[in-house]
C-alpha cells in the first residue's frame, strides 16, 4: 500500500500531499551537461533526486525515472572543436565519466538517459506546431517563443513579465528576437557546427525544448515530478512550461522540486575562486566516496549545504558511529529469552518515515536512526539483547538503508580497498600489450583485474572498469 508523502512543490511555494496521476509515478530530472566532469554540486541535486526516488519506492510507489543527457550546446561544441573531435566523441567520453561518478556514490540508476542529440526530430516536430499556431516566429538567428502570447509565463519562478523592459536586446547571438523576453527555440547554425535540417532551415535545437520533447516522448504530455537545482527555475524550468503547455493544451508537470545550491566554505563555488570541485578532484584527495554521499545526504534539499573540511569530518564521524554500533551489535549477546527491541523498532521505523513523508525531513530520519542507536546501546549496556534481536535490528538498519543507500558499510568497505591507481596502471599496460597485439598478456591483465574484483569494458572511448562483488 502507498503512503502517504508531503512534497514542497515550486509551484505553489507550498507542502502538498503527492499522488500520482497514473499507476506509476512520471519522474523527471535534468541531466548533466557532458562538457565536462561533473562537480559535487551536481551531486548534490542528483543525490537528492536518488533520495527523493528511493523514498517513493520505500513508500510503496512504482517510479519511472527519465534523466536526459545533455549532449549539445555552446560548451560541449566548442569544447570538442578545441580538442579537434567530433561532438559525439567528445560527449560520450563526458557521458561514460558521469556514469562511472553515479555508479561511485551508490546513486540509482534511472530507467532512461535519452540523449539530446538522438531526439532532434521530436523538437523540431514541437518547434513546427507553435510555428503554426504564431506562439513562435522565425527570425534572424532562429525561431524564437513569444513570450507575450503565453500569460501565465512566471507562474513558477515569480518572474514579473514587465521586469525586464521589451525591446532591451542582451544576447547579441539572439538579435532577431522582437522582445528580450523571448527563448529560443531553434538556433541557425554557425559553419562548421553541427545542425539539423528543419523546415524552417537547418540549425541546432535551443536547450530548453530538450527537455520538453524528451520528457513528453518518455512520460507522456502531463508527468508527476519534475527537479532540478533552483538555478533551473528561471529561465530553463519557466520556459519548459511555456512551450510544453503552448503544444498540448495541457498542464506539464504537477510538481516542480528544486534542490538549494552546495556553497564550498561558504561562498558560491566557482572556478576563479579555486573551490571548484568535481567528485574525481576530491578522491584524488583522499576523499572517501561514501562520505561524500552521506554529506550531500544528510542536509535537507531545500538549504544551502557549505562544504567545508569541517562538514567533511562531521560526516565521517556520524558513519563512524554508525558502523561501530553494527560491529558492536553483531558482537553482543542475545542473553534474554524475550526480544528487548521489538518497541523501539516499531518506533524507529515509524519516526523514520513520518520525517521522511515531511518533504524528505532527512534531518529527523536520520535523528530517528541515532536515536536508534543510542536506544539499542543502552539495552546492551543494562540488560542485554533478546532472542532473535540481533536479526531485528540488521533488519532495521537495512529497512532505512533502502533509502539512504549509505549504512552497509561491507558494499563501501571492499570498493576502497582497490587501489584505483594500480588498475589505472594496469589497464594502461592491457591496452598497450593489446596495441601490440600482445593479447596473451592483455588477457593475463585482465583475469588478475578480475581475480580483484575489477571488470572492464572496452568502449570506442575507451576501457571503463567497475568494481563487482
Ligand atoms: P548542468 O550540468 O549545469 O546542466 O547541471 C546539472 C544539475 O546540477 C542541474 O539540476 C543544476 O541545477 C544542478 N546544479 C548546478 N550547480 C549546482 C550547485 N552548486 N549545487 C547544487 N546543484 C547544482
Ligand atoms: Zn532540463
């Protein structure tokens, strides 16, 4: 049976009780732009939406997950001009990386990561339409949304339509727009970029309209959720409404959430200040993966996280608490005929839940684990464990660990003890043996990676590795 989940909706800027439109939830979130590796404020949203996911599958709900792929824009075409490789090469390396991150802070995998590039047709099919009905125009520069005819723009970001003065003209790449206000939909291609041809000239799909073909073409005209972190608001979010809801007729998304930004020792984390970090910068520093997931996890999406060293330590500390207490647990003696934590398991599980159905209150969930814990420590300090209660209360850590993905500490244990190094070496010697056509020694490599654990996948842009059990 489903539960009953509380969800802050942007749309409204009020708590609402969430209940699918159809038999399985509709869940859409925007992916990474493939330009580059992505850093742990990326994280931070896509670590939310894995626990806004795993919750509604913990509450009994069927969830279909779509994350598109961002594969085209400015950055990823200049970015593969500058290396001298095509734009699909380059991307899919970009792409590879950013599944090998998820796959290292223990975030699910979603059921679709349509690519941007692969669903042009459906954009330039949406982009036709709202030609037609004049909600769109073509013009120097490409075809452009006005804005004007769509009256409600702003209804989830608080815009003001008269904020920024019409006919102020800003992007000097969109000079044909009649009103500054206007997105586009289509952009005339530069030579040498790649383009689509569309009836209304060749050209290059606008971002915005990526997301609304795929999450149309995947989880049909009106899906549940929508996220994203709230720099997707304004424009990218506004915009996506526009233009779906000026194609169907229909409402677009019935619940728009929005993670806060992770700030690094309290300021924006940027590049020229030198505290830009990706996931890879900071195991290289020693990091540990499971750390950093449970450090993104364990503040409330809708605050600002600071990143500091200090936070970094509080999080490795409160894990630390967390697998003495399973050591000491799987130690302790069931000295009682009768349990001794029946009540507080039924508790536990029931405060657990009740903070999570509160917009995802991790704070108080994890509160609830603590107390938890401190609870059971307590029954072995003074009367001792009871019959079978060993068993209730793993059960209980993992009841929670569904959603938190972070308490097994065995799963985190046996993947950081590979030294990444050594099979980084490694398949660098594999891949020149293989160059050599040694592939006796490629193949000698390759079983000494796996007696390890280690599986590799050879891919056109190259050899990815993960870890298996
Ligand atoms: P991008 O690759 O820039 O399209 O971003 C991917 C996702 O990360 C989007 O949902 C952004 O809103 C989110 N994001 C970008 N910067 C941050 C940050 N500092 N903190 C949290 N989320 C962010
Ligand atoms: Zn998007």
């Amino acid at each position: 049976m489903e539960r009953k989940l509380f969800l802050f909706n942007t749309l409204g800027r009020k708590k609402e009780l969430f209940k699918p439109l159809r038999e399985k939830v509709t869940l859409y979130t925007c992916g990474p732009t493939v330009y580059d590796f992505a850093h742990i404020g990326n994280f931070r949203t896509f670590i939310f939406e894995d626990l806004l996911k795993r919750t509604l599958r913990h509450f009994g709900f069927d969830v279909v997950h779509v994350m598109n792929i961002t594969d085209i824009d400015d950055k990823t075409i200049k970015r593969a001009k500058e290396e001298g490789v095509s734009l699909k090469a380059y991307t899919e390396k970009y792409t590879s990386y950013f599944f090998e991150d998820i796959e290292t802070l223990g975030i699910e995998k979603a059921d679709y990561y349509p690519k941007a590039t692969e669903h042009v047709e459906d954009m330039i099919r949406i982009i036709g339409k709202l030609l037609e009905t004049g909600i769109a125009y073509k013009s120097e520069g490409g075809v452009f949304f006005r804005i004007a005819k769509f009256p409600s723009y702003g209804q989830l970001s608080g815009v003001k339509l008269d904020s920024v003065k019409a006919g102020e003209r800003v992007d000097h790449d969109e000079y044909g727009k009649e009103d500054v206000r206007d997105f586009a939909l289509w952009k005339e291609s530069k030579v040498g970029e790649p383009s689509w041809d569309a009836p209304w000239g060749s050209g290059r799909p606008g971002w915005h309209i990526e997301c609304s073909a795929m999450s149309m073409r995947y989880l049909g005209e009106t899906i549940d959720i929508h996220c994203g972190g709230v720099d997707n608001i304004f424009p990218h979010h506004e915009n996506e409404i526009a233009q779906s809801e000026a194609y169907t007729g229909k409402k677009f998304v019935r619940f728009w959430l929005h993670s806060e930004h992770l700030i690094v020792d309290g300021q924006k984390m940027s590049k020229s200040l030198g505290n830009f970090f990706t996931l890879r910068d900071l195991l290289a520093r020693g990091k540990k993966p499971r750390v950093l997931r449970y450090l993104l996890l364990s503040c409330h999406y809708r605050q600002k996280l600071n990143y500091t060293e200090q936070s970094y330590n509080a999080a490795e500390a409160a894990l630390q608490r967390i697998d003495d207490f399973q050591i000491r647990v799987q130690d302790a003696l069931e000295k009682n005929t009768i349990s001794k934590v029946d009540n507080i398991v039924d508790k536990t599980k029931e405060d657990f839940d009740k903070a999570l159905a509160d917009d995802l209150n991790i704070a108080r969930s994890l509160a609830a684990l603590f107390t938890f814990i401190k609870d059971v420590n307590t029954i072995i300090d003074k009367e001792g464990l009871g019959k079978n209660d060993k068993e209730k209360i793993f059960s209980t850590i993992s009841y929670f660990d569904r959603v938190l993905g972070v308490l097994d500490r065995f799963r985190w244990q046996k993947e950081l003890a590979i030294d990444r190094e050594m099979v980084e070496k490694l398949i660098e010697e594999r891949n020149l043996a293989r160059a050599k056509k040694d592939y006796s020694k490629a193949d000698t490599i390759r079983n000494r990676l796996r007696e390890m654990g280690v599986i590799l996948e050879d891919t056109p842009s190259g050899t990815r590795w993960k870890f298996v059990e």
